[in-house]
C-alpha cells in the first residue's frame, strides 16, 4: 500500500513506523518535509529521492504533494480482540458500518472516531470500502490510529456484540426512534450507521436493540454519514464527559 501526502505520511511515521517499506520524496530537502525528516532521523529511516513521474505512479495520480511511503498492506485486528479489549470497560463505543462504499466517507468517519477516541470501527468484507491509501489519506491519516475489524455478516455480528454485554443502537429515521441527545451511553454501545442513501439494511436494523435519531430541521431529510457520524460520536463523548443524556 502507498500512503501519499505530507499529513498522512506524518502521521504514519509518529503512529506506525514499524509498517514502512520505503520512503520516497520529490525533493527530500523541502521545507514542507522539515518534520518528515526529524521523524526519518529519529527513527533510523531513510528518506529516498523519486522523480515526480515515480511518484505519480506510485500514488496513482493522487495529489502527493512530492511524498509517498510505501506500507504493508492495512493490519486488521479481529473482532476477538475488540471484545476482549473493552472485557472489564463499564462503558465503551464501538461504531458498526453497514455497506459504506465511498472511501471518502468512510476515512472521514475514521478521523472522526480516532478523535472521539472510539475503541473500534466493524466493516463488512462484502459490498463495503475496506482500507485502502485512499481511505488513509481522506483521515488524515487518523484511520491508523483506529482499530478496524471487517467481519463477514453484520446481523451475526451485532449478536455476538449481545452475547458479550453490548448495546446496539442504529441511526435512523422514522417511527419509534430516539432522539440523540435522550439516549443514555453510559453502557457499552454500538452505533450501527448505514449510508444515506440506503440506510441500514432491514435485517442489521432488526438486530438493533435501539433505533436512534439525530434531530434536525425541518425540511432537511438526512445528512452524509460521514457527518451523522461526527455527530453520534460527539454526543457519546459528551455524555461521557457530563454523567449523561439530556433526558438524564
């Protein structure tokens, strides 16, 4: 995998340099990669010099503003390890992403929920955007900060989440649902999110102990995942912070 970008390249050498294969600039001597090359220095690395043509090959004409570092494939932990993560934790958050295709909205999610601090993203290996360069740089870089567990089926999922004492709540619209901001996170929490124009799927939506909705104006129908995730996760954190929900 090619991580292209001065942030995410950044980001790659303070969070995961033990991942690194090769190290390319445009001109290594830059000043925009002053702190790139503090970071190859410390860490005993080097810093190689490729022609633009190279690096346009390498990032696959993505914008690499004259740096790519070439990376082992994305490490997934397993679900297993999620679990036994969060074991003995009274509260925790986990978000659950049903068939997110777009890699632009699903690196957004993951540079949100590495600044919520969320103890892990679930995705499906089918029918979904796994972690690709792209998704890396979309984040930031963030995304590898985040543990990520892809899973074959959802719905057996979210039951095994039961099974070890989680709650699971899905954001939609509708009926019968909650407002965010009356839900009570102060458990162990999934927040199943699908994208916005499906939504979550009929049988994840049967598995979820919950159905959650954000409030918003009239006449505005839905938001981008990516920003309705923002949202749920910024009120998990809130109420982690504050003892609780409004309703609370």
């Amino acid at each position: 995998m090619h991580i292209y970008g001065v942030h995410p390249s950044e980001e790659l050498l303070r969070t995961a340099p033990d991942q690194i294969y090769e190290i390319y600039a445009a001109d290594p001597y830059a000043s925009k990669l002053e702190d790139v090359r503090e970071m190859v220095k410390t860490l005993g690395l080097r810093l190689q010099q490729a022609s633009y043509d190279e690096l346009d090959r390498m990032a696959e004409g993505g914008n690499h503003q004259g740096i790519v570092i070439q990376t082992r494939p994305f490490e997934y932990v397993a679900l297993g390890d999620l679990l036994d993560a969060t074991a003995d934790a009274s509260r925790a958050c986990v978000l659950v992403l049903d068939q997110i295709q777009d890699p632009h909205n699903l690196g957004a999610i993951l540079r949100s929920s590495a600044a919520m601090g969320v103890d892990g993203v679930i995705i499906p290996k089918d029918r979904a955007a796994g972690v690709t360069a792209a998704v890396v740089r979309a984040s930031a870089g963030q995304a590898l900060r985040v543990p990520v567990a892809r899973i074959t089926n959802i719905a057996r999922t979210l039951d095994e989440l039961k099974e070890h004492g989680w709650w699971t709540a899905g954001a939609m619209l509708g009926e019968h649902t909650t407002d965010l901001w009356d839900m009570d996170f102060e458990m162990k929490t999934a927040l199943v999110m699908g994208s916005e124009h499906q939504g979550i799927r009929r049988l994840v939506g049967e598995k979820c102990d919950f159905k959650v909705r954000i409030p918003m104006a009239a006449g505005v129908e839905s938001l981008n995942v990516a920003s309705a995730a923002s949202i749920m996760l910024y009120e998990v954190r809130r109420q982690w912070a504050t003892g609780g929900s409004q309703e609370g």
